[in-house]
C-alpha cells in the first residue's frame, strides 16, 4: 500500500529521536481493556510536522486515521483498524505553567497533570488524579468526576485542522457539554491551555488524595476495563440503574459488570470483544426493559 511507504518516509524526513512507527501492531497491548485486532499502523508521534504530514496523507489518500490517547476508554474490533493508530508523546506532553495558567499538551497524562498542578499550589484538576486516560482524550470527551469536569478549567484549546494547520479555540468555541465537546470534528486535539487556581498546596493535595480514595473505594481498580461503560442519563446514574436491575456480577464469557460499580465492565478472564459488546446489549436490553431508559455507550468503538 503506498501510504505505508510515505508513512516510513514521513518519519524518516522528520529525523526524530523518539517517534515509532509499525505495522501489523497488535492495539490490545495499546488499551486498558487488553484486547482486540492489530492495527495496519502504529505511529508514535513526537513532532507537530509529522502529525501535520500524517493529516496531510489522510487528506490526500483517504487512510483511516485514530488518535487513541492511553487507550483508557476505548474498545477496539478483533479484526483490528485498517488505517494508522496515533500516540501523541515528545512536544505533545509537554507541560509549562506560567502563573496560575498551564498549558498542557493532549498527550500529557491526567494523573500527571493533577499531581503536578497540585503540587504547584493551582486548583482546579483535583478530580483528574483518579481517571487515567490522556488531556487529549479528556479534553473530547469532557471527562470529569466528582462534580467538576475537565472543560471548566480550560481557557484555551489547540488543534490541527485537516489541512494541517493548528489553531486555537476559545472555550466557547470548544463547545463542551457532558462527557461531549465539539472538537471531534478537527484532525486531532493537541493541547490547551487551563486557568486555574491559586491556593495553598496542602490543601489542594489532601482534596486531591481525598478525591482518588473516594474514587478507589467506589469503582474498580484491579481489573481491566475502560472506565463508565454508559453516559449518565440526565439527572440520573447508570450504574445505579444497572445495580438496581439485579446485574452486578452478571457475566457473558469472560466480561463481568463490577460487582462495586454497575457501570464498569470488566475482563475478568481473557473476554472477548464479542462478550463485551453482548454484555453491553444484554445490559441496555435489561435496563429498557425494567426502567424504560436507553442507556448510550460512553466508551469509544474502535475499527466497527
Ligand atoms: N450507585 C449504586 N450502585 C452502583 C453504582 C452507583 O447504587 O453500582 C449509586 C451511588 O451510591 C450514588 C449514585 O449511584 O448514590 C451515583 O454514583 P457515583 O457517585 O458512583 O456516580 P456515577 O454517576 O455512577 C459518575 C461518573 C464517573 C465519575 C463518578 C464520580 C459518568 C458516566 N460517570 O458516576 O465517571 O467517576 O460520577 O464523580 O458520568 C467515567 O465517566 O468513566 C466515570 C467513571
């Protein structure tokens, strides 16, 4: 296929130390779920001018492309994607505060972030110690927990168009909303830029350590899964709806719903993608069926 040699070009031109590039890479090693297909292409990405060249061949030669993120909420097909798997690393995890501003590249972890704005003395991303995907992937899907989410501190975000170009958005144009924003529609997401708050650092990191035991002590941890299965209907919890239909425990093959949280699906022992997806349906069905609520995928579908 000639994208995959103008891919091998693409890293060659660009000389860089720390960006990878393979074919035929399996992306279960890649998400927290641990399973699915390979990817035809795996690119770790360090450069802008490489991501801009990577655009530039999507454009040109119509190539499926995904930026994953850390994979933490993301089920992937067992027949993999035919196209060119994204990680943003080097010049995109980077992180440089200026007073009580940061800007934080997409590829940055949300562990990371809240550990070192907490110990920076800057409030506002507390909440982020507990959910381990990367700033990219929250900052698409508004990730949030505990009340805050992660569009309130944003005051500026970066992305690269499908030309290649990378621009700023203001907030309003980001267009947050629950676990939803309006940058999909853009290449990819590649920074931003937060305001946050200033306050004493012993008190922003016991809320922050405060937040994450709280989190470890109501969701599970131990096995793998992608986080919340469902969006939160309004004014209400999935995972109370699905507790409240009898379904904790419930396994299909090697998926099991957390017997602590409805709402998280587990692999308990080597699942299938199929045995997710008819646990998801078999949860959906249930839910209708009892509460007369439709409970929407909150995890992203991979190569379907
Ligand atoms: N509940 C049950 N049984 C369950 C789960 C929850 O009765 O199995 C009850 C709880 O006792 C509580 C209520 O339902 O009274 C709400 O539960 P929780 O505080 O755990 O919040 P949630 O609505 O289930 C949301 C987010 C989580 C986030 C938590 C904490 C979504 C889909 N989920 O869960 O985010 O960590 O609040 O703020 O918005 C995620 O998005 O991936 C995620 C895990």
């Amino acid at each position: 296929m000639a994208w995959k040699s103008e891919l091998t070009r693409i890293l060659q031109d660009s000389q860089s130390q720390t960006s990878r590039l393979r074919f035929d890479e399996p992306i279960s090693k890649h998400v927290h779920f641990g399973i699915g297909g390979n990817a035809a292409a795996y690119f770790e990405i360090s450069a802008v001018s490489e991501l801009a060249a990577v655009a530039n061949l999507k454009k040109r030669l119509h190539v499926p492309v995904s930026i994953i993120g850390r994979g933490s909420n993301l089920l992937v097909s067992d027949s993999g994607y035919p196209g060119i798997v994204i990680r943003l690393i080097g010049a995109f995890d980077r992180l440089e505060f200026e007073g009580d501003r940061v800007w934080v590249g997409a590829g940055v972890s949300q562990p990371r972030l809240s550990k070192i704005a907490g110990r920076k003395g800057l409030s506002g991303v507390e909440f982020a110690l507990g959910i381990p995907g990367s700033v990219g992937g929250a900052l698409i899907m508004n990730a949030g927990a505990w009340g805050s989410c992660f569009g309130d501190s944003v005051e500026l975000v970066q992305v690269m168009t499908d030309e290649g170009t990378l621009i700023e958005l203001n907030h309003d144009e980001a267009k947050f909303g629950y676990r939803h924003s309006g940058l999909e529609e853009y290449f990819c997401v590649t920074g931003a830029r937060l305001q946050l708050t200033p306050g004493d650092v012993k008190a922003i990191t016991n809320r922050t350590n405060e937040l994450y035991k709280r989190k470890i002590a109501t969701q599970p941890f131990a096995e793998e899964n992608a986080g919340c299965m469902f969006k939160n209907p309004p004014d209400d919890s999935a995972g109370r709806l699905i507790d409240e239909c009898g379904l904790k425990g419930y396994r299909i093959g090697g998926a099991e719903v957390s017997k602590i949280h409805g709402n998280f699906i587990l692999n308990i022992d080597h699942a299938t993608v199929e045995d997710i997806l008819n646990l998801v349906r078999h949860i959906q069905k249930t839910v209708k069926r009892e509460k007369g609520i439709e409970l929407e995928m909150e995890v992203k579908l991979l190569g379907f």
